[in-house]
C-alpha cells in the first residue's frame, strides 16, 4: 500500500501572507522634491501579471500570482495629492521590484491680489 506523506509545514511561511487567496506585498512610498515613488516587493511576476491604473486621485496597484499550487492576488490604493502631474506617471517592474513614479506639478508663486474698497473709505467715530 502506498501512502503520500504530506508535510504540514510545507506551506507555513505562505500562511501569513495569504489569507483567502489575497497576498499582501511589502510596500514604500517615498517623497523626493520633484515626485512621489510607491515602490512594491513582487518576486516572480512578470508585468502582465500587474495592473497600474489612475481615477481621479486615487492610484491603484493591482497584481495576481499563479502557481501550480495557489492564486494569490492584491489590490492597493494610494489617494494621491493634487499637486501631482497624472499625465507623466510611470512604471517600471525590474527584477521584482515595481517602481511607480508621480512627478509634482511645479510650484506657481505666490501672487498677491490687491484689496479694493467698494465705495468711499469709512470715517473712525472718535
């Protein structure tokens, strides 16, 4: 009769870091002076396995991992500030690390507005 051992400690490392298929990758965000970089740990995808995308203010990472024994995905959101410049974000998934980098819209200087009086100035009642 043949019996299959099953190691229970096979998985163990994954079940802290998967719970009802979901995975939770390590994440950074980092500010600089002229961009915001969200930076994410993802070993063995490829950049089809990632999906980027922007609504409004709100930047989404989202990525699904498969192997012959699991599925595991994540979804992760950043509210992103207002000052930023969505048209020239990038990203970039080298050797397992996926790189997004924000760039800032450029500061305006300040401008002064002028104060007006509507009508003749008032008298002090002394």
């Amino acid at each position: 009769m043949l019996v299959r051992w099953i190691d229970p400690f096979e998985n163990f490392v994954d079940l802290f870091n998967m719970r009802r298929g979901q995975w939770i990758p390590f994440m950074e965000t980092k500010e600089e002076e002229n961009k915001y970089t969200i930076s994410a740990e993802l070993p063995g995808m490829d950049e089809k396995d990632v999906k980027v995308t922007i609504s409004k203010d709100v930047l989404t990472v989202e990525g699904e991992k498969k192997t012959e024994k699991y599925k595991k995905s994540f979804t992760r959101s950043f509210t992103l500030p207002t000052s930023i410049d969505s048209e020239g974000i990038e990203a970039l998934l080298e050797r397992g690390i996926l790189t997004v980098n924000i760039p800032k819209m450029p500061e305006k200087a300040l401008k002064k507005i002028e104060v007006k009086v509507n009508g003749p100035p008032k008298r002090s009642m002394r």
